[in-house]
C-alpha cells in the first residue's frame, strides 16, 4: 500500500471514530486488510490526541476545533500528528494533507482546500514551539 492510500485509510479510520464516538478498536474491526502504515498513522493521532487537538485549537483564527467539519478534522490531526513526530518533511505532510481535502472534503470551491493550507502552514511552523 502506498503512503498516500494509508494516510487515505487513517484518515477515514479516524473520521469513523469522531462521527461514531467509537473508540479507534471498534473501528479498526469495521475495516477489512488494514495497512499497518495506516494502522500506525491512526495510532499516532490517537497517542497524542491532546497535543494534537491543543496544537490545532491554538492555531485557528476565529475558529474553534469543534467548528471543523469532521472530515477536515480528520486530516488536520493526521497531518498535525506527522508534524510532531518529525519523520517527513513538511511540505509532503502539507502537500498530501491537501490532496486529501481535494478529494473528501472540498465542495469545488477550493474554500477547504484554502482554509486548511492556512492552518496547517500555521501549525507547521509553531508545533515545536506548542508542545
């Protein structure tokens, strides 16, 4: 499985967990021939849940985390929790956290798609300094 299909996964995993208030177990169990990349991305949002939505809560403007459809939420925690283990470069989180919101979440208006670039550039920038 490609790195980009994982992070489709996990974010899909995640938003199931949000939308059902299901614990991220319950929700691995409705998912058939898991990637454990996806597997591992889920479980890095899930570890450090707080940090993550702390991160995200301090870097909107005018905005609050409850506010953010649950499929933005999704991929801003995915690609929040990348930024915090530091493992790829910024740009490819930013880059692929993007693509997602192309595909699950932008109406066409390119609204989503220009919020989410914002708040992530933010949060790319001042996550070291948050946690």
């Amino acid at each position: 499985m490609k790195l980009h299909d994982a992070r489709v996964l996990a974010m899909q995993i995640l938003y199931t967990t949000d939308l059902n208030a299901i614990s991220k177990e319950k929700a691995l169990e409705s998912y058939e021939n898991l990637d454990q990349k996806a597997i591992d991305f889920v479980n890095l949002v899930n570890d450090n849940l707080d940090k993550i939505d702390f991160v995200i809560s301090v870097c909107l403007k005018n905005y609050t985390i409850n506010r953010l459809n649950l499929v933005d939420k999704a991929i801003i925690r995915l690609a929040t929790a990348e930024f915090i283990e530091g493992k790829n470069d910024k740009r490819i989180i930013i880059n692929e956290a993007l693509e997602l919101t192309k595909e699950f979440s932008d109406q066409g208006d390119h609204k989503a798609v220009s919020f989410n670039n914002k708040l992530l550039d933010n949060i790319s920038v001042r996550v070291k300094d948050l946690i």
